[in-house]
C-alpha cells in the first residue's frame, strides 16, 4: 500500500507530498523501547562479547554484556571482573533499540525507571546525576537539592530537566514512587 499525506501551508502556494512512515502502515506493531521484560539467556556468544536474549518477542534481543548490570559481575582470584551470565538464566531486561530489518531488539539490564522529575536506575552505584539541558546556578541548586534527598544504597537518580525548580518534597514524592515501582518489578 502506498500511502501519502498531501498538505499546503497556510499563504503559501507550494503544494507538499509527504509519505507516511512506516509505523502508521502497521498499527498492529508495538513499539518496545522502554519496556521490561523478564527473559532467559539463550545464548551467549564471547566473539561478540554479545548475549542473545528470548524477552518474547518473534526475535532474541541483543545483549550486549558492557551493558549488563553490576549485579552479573563478579571478582575473580586475580581482582578483575568477570561476567556470570548463563545460558538459560532468567534476567529482566528492558528494550534500549527496537527491533529493525532483521535484528533483534537491543536489550539492557541497567534498568531505568523514567518518573514525572527523577529516572531512578535500581542496582547502580553511581550517587545521581543532572540532566544535560540544566546548566549554571539552576545546576548547583539541583545539586543541593539532590543532597538533601534520601536515595538508598545501589541506587542512582538523575534529576530530568522537568525536576528543574521543584521542592524537595515533590522530589522525595517522586522518588518514593519510583522506588515502589522498582519494588514491583
């Protein structure tokens, strides 16, 4: 089906013919990024340094591991970090690409929960951050305000531009919320 939106602007004589995208050809396609699943380890392929991942869908998702988790590494003998990913093992993963030709979904395991001001990101032990967009004094006072929050241990918060001018309160609200919701998964 060939599909074409036609339009004019408002005062102006020229006449635009602009084709639809493909997503509105195919309502019957969901679009994943963002989304968590629980999945199993299928395979893992070291030359890629790459897992596969079966989250459901038609295809195995993408793994790859630098974007595993702290909790999937561990110290060897020697001190140097070692993947512990298995074949068949469960994992909650969430979609960071979506699905396109014939690949799979990029996948991570660094979760990040996106609220109303904060992204909380469970199992990271990075303290917080600030969105790029903030910049300036509106930067050191966010910065102070992220102080004065209560984030627990193994848990990083990024204040989104959204947060910018928001009362300590809201923020814990927010944060009480997202931390909940991480609870739930």
């Amino acid at each position: 089906m060939d599909a074409h939106c036609f339009f004019s602007l408002l005062n102006s004589p020229f006449f635009l013919k602009l084709s639809l995208l493909p997503w509105i050809l195919q309502p019957d396609k969901t679009l994943l990024k963002g989304s968590i699943f629980k999945a199993t380890v299928s395979r893992i392929e070291s030359s890629l340094d790459a897992a596969f991942v079966n989250f459901g869908s038609e295809r195995h998702g993408f793994l790859p591991l630098k974007d595993l988790s702290n909790q999937y590494y561990k110290k060897d003998k020697k001190g140097k970090f070692k993947c512990t990913l298995e074949e068949g093992q469960e994992i909650v993963v969430q979609v960071s690409k979506e699905e396109r030709g014939t690949k799979g979904a990029a996948l991570t395991t660094q979760i990040g929960l996106a609220g109303r001001f904060l992204v909380l990101i469970p199992n990271s032990k990075k303290s917080g951050g600030i969105s790029r967009r903030i910049s300036g004094d509106e930067r050191d006072e966010i910065k102070n305000t992220l102080k004065k929050l209560n984030i627990p241990d193994n848990v990083s918060v990024i204040v989104r531009t959204n947060g910018l001018g928001r009362t300590l309160e809201e923020l814990s609200l927010d944060l009480s919320y997202l931390l909940a919701l991480s609870d739930e998964i």
